[in-house]
C-alpha cells in the first residue's frame, strides 16, 4: 500500500495506492479456467479512533485500485490508519504519517 | 480478401514520378552538416509551433498529452503513483548489481546519469550508438549475456538511467558526413509511406498529429523520443523505443525490423536530433 | 466507377513495372511454382526493406494448404502473397528515389 | 490485467517501504458489504439493491470529472465532488456486467470529494447517484472505451 497524506487548508488530502490483482472472476487464465474472483471489498481510515473514510468497491475497480479522498482535521506530523480487507478475508493496515 | 492490389494506387501519382525525374542529389563533399541539420530541426519544430499555437515547445516531451487536454487529466492521474516507479527501483538495483567479474553498469556509465549523450555517431565503428546497445556493450564488454532489447531488465536499467538523467538537454550533434549519412538515412525512414497501409512516420505524426485516426489521437513528432522507455498501459510493462517503433510499423502492415537494427537506430538519431532543443524526462507512462 | 485519379495510378503502376525490370506478371501456372515467385518477390521487396506484415504468413498458408491438397486455395493465396509483394517492392523503388517529396513541410 | 502472484507479492513487499510501521491492529470491524447490490447484473436492480426505491431526481450540485474517451477502459479515471449534504457516493456504469462499482460512505469528517479509477467494459453511461435527504440526486456522463487502436 502507498500512501501520501498531506495537510492543507485544514483538510488532510489523502492519495493512495493498494497493490492487489483485483480479479473480476470474468478472467480466464492459459488454459481456459476461470480464474476466481479475487478483490477488495472495503476500504476505510481512522483518525483519532474515529472513521474519516469508508468505501465499498467492487470488482470493476482498476487493478492496484487507486483512491484519493480528503477528511478534516488532522495536523502535519499526526498518523492515521489506512487498511483494506478482500473477498477472501485478506488485508492489510498501514500506519500514515500526515505530511 | 484479396483487394491489396488497389491500396497503394491512391497515392501513387502521376506528379510524383515526373517530380522524380528533377530530384538533385545532395550529400557533396564539404557541406556545412550542423548548418543543414539546424534548417531542418528549425523547420521540423516550426511545423508544430504552428499546428499547435498554444502548446509551449518544452511540453512536446509530454508526447500526445501536449495536445489533448482530454487524454491529459487521465494521464496527470496515473502519474500520481506513477507505473513505472517500480520498474525504476528494480533497474537501479541491477544497476547496482556487480557483474560476475566485480564491476558493473557504473563502471561505464559511472552514476547512470548519461541520457544525454545518446544517440551519437561513433566515428570509428561508423554507426549510431544507442543507450540501449551501450548497455548491452558494457555487459559483454564485462563477460555478461546480452539482454533482449525490447523489455525487461534491459528495458528497467535504461529507465533508472533516464530517470536520473531527467532534464538533460537534448542536443545531438551531426557534425560529419558519416553523421550525416546516418541522420539522412533515419529521416528517409521517417518520411518514407510503407507497409500494406502506405503509410510514413510523418503522416501519423506530423499530418495527422491532433486529429483522430480512427479513436487515437497520434502523438506529435516532436518530442517522441524524449520519454522512452515508457509504460505503456496496454503493454503492462515497460518497453523500450525501439519496441515502440516495431509496433508502429506493424500497424501500418509493414514488417517490423528487428530492434536495434541499423534502420531504427538512424531513425532514432534523426528524431532525437528533430527534438533538439528540448530535454529528456523518461520513463514515460502512455496508453 | 473508374475516376481519373485511378486510371492515372494503374497508369503509373504499370508504367514502374516496366521500368523495374518485373514487368512479366507472375507466370506461374501451378501452386508450387506461384509459391517459389511470391517467395522470390517478398525477398525482394525485402532487400529494399519494405517487405510487408503479412505477405509471409499468406505464403505459410499457400504451402499448408498446398501440403492438404487444396491446390485452388494455395494457388491463390500465393497469388496475394505475390502481389502484395510487388507492390512493396514497387513502393519501395519509389519512395527511396523520391521520399523528399512526402515530406509534409 | 495480467499480475502474477510474485508480481504482487514483490508489490506488497514493496510497498512496505513507504510504511511509517505496519502496526497490528485489533481487527477492524468491517461495515456489511453490499453483496447483493455488487452482484446486481443490471443497473435498476443494482440500484434498489444499493438504496431501495428512493426516488431519483437529476442535480447539478454533483461535479463528476470523467474522460470523454477513455485512454483505457481497464483505467478510468474519475473525481466526483458534491456540495450536498451527502450521506454516500455510489459510482454505477451501466454496461459493466456488474454495474455498481463502488460506493462511499461518507463519514462526518469526511470531504464530499473523492476520486477512483474504475474498468469499463465498453462505451457506457457513468452513473452518480449521490444520497442525501432521504433521497438520490443523479448526474451522468457517457464515456467512450475503444480498442485495438494503435495508441497514438
């Protein structure tokens, strides 16, 4: 997962990066099999213990999904946790320093 | 199926072959060459000056995002984590790889950031040499395989090298007559109408540059050679110029010539040479 | 309809096949031999460098189905094969004597 | 499209670098996915799946920033910006076999602005439906995916 959070104008704005193959379960591999279905279902950020940011996403996000978004409060130097969970119960939680 | 016979007669006319008949020949002993090559870079970058008036000249590195705002805003989004980053980091640990025999790529190239001074004529070899042979010339120089020419890890040292090359000045000298011969034979190349679609470099991307050929817009020529190699989203994978130029020639349903080979090394050094005057900002990440 | 754009083109076309020195048609008169000119042709056009994508694929289907037996179909498909490589070659002499002329400027 | 698992996995690795710290977290309590509305194959059901039948109403208080012609359907870009009082965002492309594609819940001190980058199949209607009010305010925009092209 890449992050970069940045403070600004009382906001921090927020662009990130998950690395996962995002499989449609439409996909067939070399020998014809339908490769399964493999995705992010969830994305969210806490601040503070409180959730500034929640997103569902289906299979036909892009691969690597890429959000941006922005919450209020929150100052340079302060951490928040970016984590996201997939169809089959993997995830993955970062710690972000705010820029 | 079997119409191919009438495809080239569209534009093979009658006024081509009477002007043929008063061609002069050039290339005389003595000839001033850096004189000749400025008049054609001067004329080559004032064609694009003016088919687009509002695009800055430094900007035609950002190939056929200068000119198409739409495809712009896409492209600015994806370089906000831009795909090739990680193929930059992979090429700077092989860059930083010894070889079998204790050296490495900075034994040649010392800290990689030599951009700039490819494509050159080497006088005594009398051929162009490319960032991408050099590279491939300083493993065998040092006893190692050569490496494909148009992905991979070849593909991967040549962007962390342009990647700390990034703006360099592009300034490709012509100073001889075999230079010289070498840059006529690549702009021969790029204003010749091959393949089944008879069809040259300059009418995609000098004729038709901001207009769509069918749903793409083609990239100007001014400019094409600065951001190589490029991630292009359809290959998923970094490729090379030369990997560029092979499919290029494909589409138009010419037989692609082999990477690295005499053609695409001249037509790189005439086309970097067009581009003189602006800087080098490889890896580039396109469609 | 015949334009005079067209008529003028076969006009030049027959009139460069003449001066290349090709001006026999291919005078093949089964597969195997028409599969040997388009072999010869594509060579050509090649060593001028402006062979084609797919002349050679077409010769590969010539000599497949010739080796199935459907002589009709190899035949004509070796004809393409030659034609299209006559034609490279002929774009070919043309455009290294007068490429300065395409140049869009 | 193509990533293989080592690809991923060098990805994952990777990413790791730009981590101040991979904390353990007590694991987070995930909010219930819409199952049923992202396994939805038309828009209509997608859409009383996602929100029941609200009723739906065009607004221009909805900035969706979307490519006429789309570089490459597997890479759509798109940024949506509101000025009402949203409670979510859900993105829907009406020709994609499953036409909701994402969808953001807005919390308090979350900013009515976001941006993803989305597949579409084919040439299609992109859909936003923005919830507020107890009701959906829509805007639209169609976005052309070509292929086979020779990519400029």
């Amino acid at each position: 997962m890449k992050v970069k959070a940045s403070a600004r104008n009382g906001s921090v704005i927020v662009k990130t990066l998950l690395a996962h193959p995002m499989e449609t379960g439409r996909r067939k591999d070399g020998d014809g099999k339908l490769i399964p279905g493999h995705y992010i279902t969830e994305v969210e950020a806490n601040h503070n213990g409180e959730r500034v940011f929640h997103c569902e996403l289906g299979p036909s996000v892009s691969k690597d999904p890429y959000l941006a978004f922005s919450f209020q409060g929150g100052n340079s130097g302060e951490t928040f946790t970016m984590s996201w969970v997939d169809n089959k119960g993997e995830n993955e939680s970062t710690e972000v320093e705010i820029r | 199926m079997f119409t191919t016979r009438i495809q080239l007669t569209l534009s093979l006319t009658v006024a081509t072959l009477v002007a043929s008949a008063c061609m002069p020949m050039s290339k005389k002993a003595g000839m001033d060459y850096p004189a000749l090559v400025q008049d054609d870079v001067t004329t080559f970058q004032a064609f694009f000056e003016k088919r687009f008036p509002d695009t800055e000249k430094a900007d035609y590195i950002n190939g056929v995002y200068s000119i198409d705002a739409d495809a712009r805003s896409q492209w600015e989004s994806l370089e906000e984590f831009p795909p090739y980053e990680l193929s930059v980091d992979q090429g700077k640990a092989l860059y930083e790889t010894p070889f079998a025999n204790g050296s490495s790529y900075a034994t040649c190239f010392g800290d990689g950031a030599v951009r700039s001074q490819y494509p050159y004529y080497d006088e005594d070899r009398a051929m162009v040499i490319t960032l991408e042979l050099a590279i491939n010339e300083c493993r065998t120089a040092n006893g190692e395989k050569v490496l494909k020419y148009k992905k991979g890890d070849l593909a991967k040292v040549s962007a962390y090298m342009s990647f700390v090359s990034r703006g360099q000045a592009i300034n490709v000298d012509v100073a001889s007559e075999g230079a010289y011969n070498a840059y006529m034979d690549g702009k021969e190349f790029f204003y010749s109408k091959r393949g089944q679609f008879n069809i040259s470099c300059a009418d995609c991307h000098m004729r038709a540059t901001g207009f769509y050929l069918r749903a793409d817009v083609p990239s100007p020529g001014l400019g094409q050679t600065s951001h190589f190699p490029t991630f292009r989203t359809k290959w998923d994978a970094l490729g090379t110029l030369h990997r560029r130029y092979g499919g290029c020639n494909e589409n138009i349903r010419a037989k692609a010539f082999p990477a690295q080979s005499p053609e695409y090394r001249n037509l790189e050094y005439f086309q970097t040479v067009m581009s003189n005057g602006l800087v080098f900002n490889g890896p580039g990440s396109r469609k | 309809m015949i334009n005079i754009n067209t008529l003028l083109s076969s006009l030049v076309l027959s009139l460069m096949l003449a001066l290349s020195g090709l001006a026999s048609a291919a005078e093949a008169t089964n597969a195997t031999q028409m599969i040997a000119e388009a072999e010869a042709m594509n060579q050509a056009a090649a060593d001028v460098g402006f062979e084609w994508r797919d002349t050679r694929s077409y010769i590969a289907d010539a000599v497949k189905a010739l080796a199935d037996g459907k002589e009709d179909q190899a035949y004509q498909l070796a004809s393409e094969a030659y034609e299209q490589a006559k034609l490279a070659l002929i774009q070919g002499k043309l455009m290294r004597e007068n490429w300065q002329q395409y140049i869009p400027l | 499209m193509n990533q293989s698992r080592r690809q991923f996995m060098t990805r994952v690795g990777k990413s790791v670098a730009f981590l101040v710290a991979v904390v353990n977290l007590p694991r987070v309590v995930w909010a219930n996915w819409s199952a049923s509305a992202f396994g939805a194959t038309d828009l209509d059901t997608a859409i009383v799946e996602r929100y029941g039948n609200l009723a739906i109403a065009d607004s221009d208080a909805i900035q969706l920033k979307a490519p006429s012609i789309a570089e490459n359907g597997a890479v759509v870009p798109i940024s949506i910006a509101t000025t009402l009082a949203a409670k979510s965002i859900s993105v829907f492309v009406e020709k994609n076999p499953s036409p909701l594609s994402c969808s953001f819940n807005i919390q308090p001190r979350m900013n009515t602005d976001v941006s993803v980058r989305i597949r579409m199949g084919a040439t299609s209607n992109l859909i936003v439906l923005v919830e507020a009010d107890g009701k959906l305010y829509r805007t639209s925009q169609e976005v052309k995916v070509t292929i086979g092209g020779c990519g400029g």
